[in-house]
C-alpha cells in the first residue's frame, strides 16, 4: 500500500468511478494554485489535505472548501477554474498504463498527503514544465 493509503491492486482499480470533467478541472486548478503558494499551508490545512489525500475519490468535493479558507490559495484556485487550456490537463499527467483520471488521483493524493503539500506541487509542476519544454509536441499528444 502507498504512501497515501490510496493505490489499490489492478483488480481493485477497475472499479474506480472516474472524476467527471468538473471534477478533473477542480482537482488540476487547486493542485495549480497550492503550486503558486508562496509558503507552507498551516498545520491544521496540511492535515487536513492529508486526511482528504487518503480518500481522495470520495472527498474531492472538499477542496474548494480548503481553498476558501486562505484568500491567497482561493485566488489562485479561481483563476485556474477560469482558465481553459490544455495546460491544466497535463499538470497531473505521467506516462504510465492508468486511465487520465487515476493518474491524476494517484499524483494528486501523493501530493496531498506529503509532509509539505505546496513544496509538493511546486515540484510536480516544475517537473511538468521541464518536460513540455524539453519536447512539447510528445508531452501534448501525449507520445512520449
């Protein structure tokens, strides 16, 4: 079992009910605004993500809610809401044999349940980037 308490066996991840479009959208645009932070959440915030990162498919709907309680991180969440571009689609996106949906579960649960959420998605977004700089058309089609 993962870090998180979240990645389940093969079997298991077949009953996995996908995020609706909605869903997805909320998940990249707050993952994208903890990555805009300028410093650690507070210790109540922290584990309180933790706590949603471990059950991320049925607690989805509470992050708004966290992002609310930090004007600074329901800024950014709003902004990234507003947006629509492919590249809040990637920020979650690995190379892997999973669905869009359950790789973006997975990296956002690890996310959210690492010692330091915001340093966490600055990582996932710096590593991101690095590789639609490094061969954008790949990482756009997703044939990389």
């Amino acid at each position: 079992m993962g870090r998180a308490g979240f990645y389940k066996s093969p079997l298991e991840r077949t009953t996995i009910m996908p995020f609706n479009q909605k869903q997805d959208h909320s998940l990249d645009a707050f993952i994208a605004a903890l990555a805009q932070q300028d410093a650690a959440l507070p210790e109540g915030l922290q584990k309180q993500l933790h706590a949603i990162g471990q059950n991320l498919e049925n607690r989805i709907i509470e992050l708004p809610v966290v992002a609310a309680s930090l004007p600074d991180l329901n800024q950014a969440y709003h902004r990234y809401l507003a947006e629509e571009s492919d590249q809040d689609q990637a920020i979650l996106v690995s190379t892997t044999d999973q669905s869009p949906s359950e790789k973006r579960l997975e990296r956002a649960a690890e996310i959210l349940t690492d010692p330091d959420p915001v340093q966490a998605a600055q990582r996932q977004q710096t590593s991101i980037m690095g590789q639609l700089a490094s061969n954008p058309l790949k990482r756009l089609f997703g044939r990389g």
